[in-house]
C-alpha cells in the first residue's frame, strides 16, 4: 500500500506505542491514534478500530517497518510469527490473540477506551496481510468478541495462492455472509495476482457476500480515501 498524501494525512500523523499480546509467543501490536485526537484531548467521537495485517510473504516485514509506520493512519497493527521457522496457521492464531486481547483488555488500556469505536472494528491487510485478515476474520464469524463487533475486511491486493483457497472448506463464505460484514477486495492491473483477486471478489458475490472491488492502476493515490470511504458507509 502506498503511503498518504500530505493533504490526507498531514504531519505527525499519529502517535503510537507498542503492546506486548503474548509473552510466549513475543507476539505484539502497535497501536496508532492520530494527533487530532490526542491534541483534542478524549475525542468527541470515537473513530473506527481498524486491524491491519502487514505484508511481507509471511516472511518480511514486521510492524515496526518503517513503510508501515509512513501511514500512520491505522489504529491497532499486530506480528505475527513469520515463515518458514513457524507454519501456517501459526500467523492466523497470533491474529486471533490480538482480537481477544482487545476484547479483553478494552477497558483497561486507556487509548482503546477513549478513542476506539469497538462497535466499528474492520480487518484489514495487504498482500499476505489480506489472507490473513480474512482467515482470521472467518475464526470470529460465529464467535463472540463482545465489546467488539465486527463490521467489514478491508483485503487490499490480497494474496490467495492454490494451498490457500477463498471458500475452501464447508460454509466459509456462507458464515461470512450471514456475518452481514462488507468485504472490499482491491488490485492493481496488470499484477501478478489480479486473476485471483477478480475471482476472489467474484466467488464471494456469487456467495451473497457484499462486496465492494476496487481495482486500479499502479499508482492509486485516492486508494486512503477510498478505505476511509468504505468504513463509513459500513458504520451502524
């Protein structure tokens, strides 16, 4: 994903501190508020939680990347163990320890209580970060998270190669649908995996799943925008 513009995000974009998740998995989040917020003091509304997974093939990169930190804009960022030292789905379990740890420490972190809209919470990824917020997201579908509640999954240029099949097994799609969530599903043209993100997309509308697609050229600088769009239109 590339990074906002200055008329989007203007410097500092936000501020941020890390959380340890699981001591025994050295499993930890960084979790952004933008400075208009903090600089408002507790924010008169309380802003979308969205959960972004990184990139990196299950290999590279980690939230403490300094491509992911340009952002800025994204409210909880967790690790996940990296291939091949740890296997799938080792990477989906660190995603679901985030979510309970949210859910139970809400309360307790003073960031999440003053400024996270838990009723408004969004998954999201990019590349490998796409597969896993969607396999994750598909562990909660008939799970309870509250305070959380799930509203959508952001998958952007999502990576779902031949081992890892939108739909495999009975009734994901299904249990996505009957979640209610939106799902957009970006890419760009031309790319090595368009064919399977328009499939991606495709097999879910057939499903009943409501989607939005996105796909565009390389450089898609109103790709934030369009995020920021697809969140509000999803609100309660």
């Amino acid at each position: 994903m590339s990074g906002p513009s200055q008329d989007l995000f203007p410097p500092p974009y936000a501020e941020s501190k890390d959380i340890l998740v699981n001591h025994s998995k050295s499993s930890w989040m960084r979790l952004y508020v933008p400075t208009t917020s903090l600089n408002g003091g507790v924010a008169s509304k309380k802003l979308p939680l969205v959960v972004y997974f990184h990139s990196g093939s299950f290999i590279s990169y980690t939230v403490d990347s300094a491509v992911f930190n340009a952002g800025c804009n994204l409210i909880a960022s967790p690790t996940h163990r990296p291939v091949p030292k740890n296997k799938l789905p080792e990477a989906y379990d660190d995603g679901v320890d985030l979510l309970e740890w949210i859910k139970n420490n809400s309360e307790e972190d003073e960031w999440l209580k003053s400024y996270a809209d838990l009723s408004n919470v969004f998954l999201m990824g990019t590349g490998t970060g796409g597969n896993v917020a969607y396999n994750v997201g598909l562990r909660f579908t008939e799970k309870d998270l509250t305070p959380l509640s799930i509203r959508g999954l952001i998958l952007l240029s999502p990576f779902f190669g031949v081992d890892v099949t939108v739909g495999a097994g009975p009734d994901n799609l299904e249990k996505i649908k009957r979640s209610g969530w939106k799902v957009m599903v970006t890419g760009v043209r031309g790319g090595a995996m368009i064919d399977r993100q328009r499939d991606v997309a495709k097999l879910m509308k057939e499903k009943g799943v409501d989607v939005v697609e996105r796909f565009t050229d390389v450089d898609d600088r109103d790709e934030f925008a369009s995020i920021r769009s697809f969140i509000y239109s999803s609100a309660p």
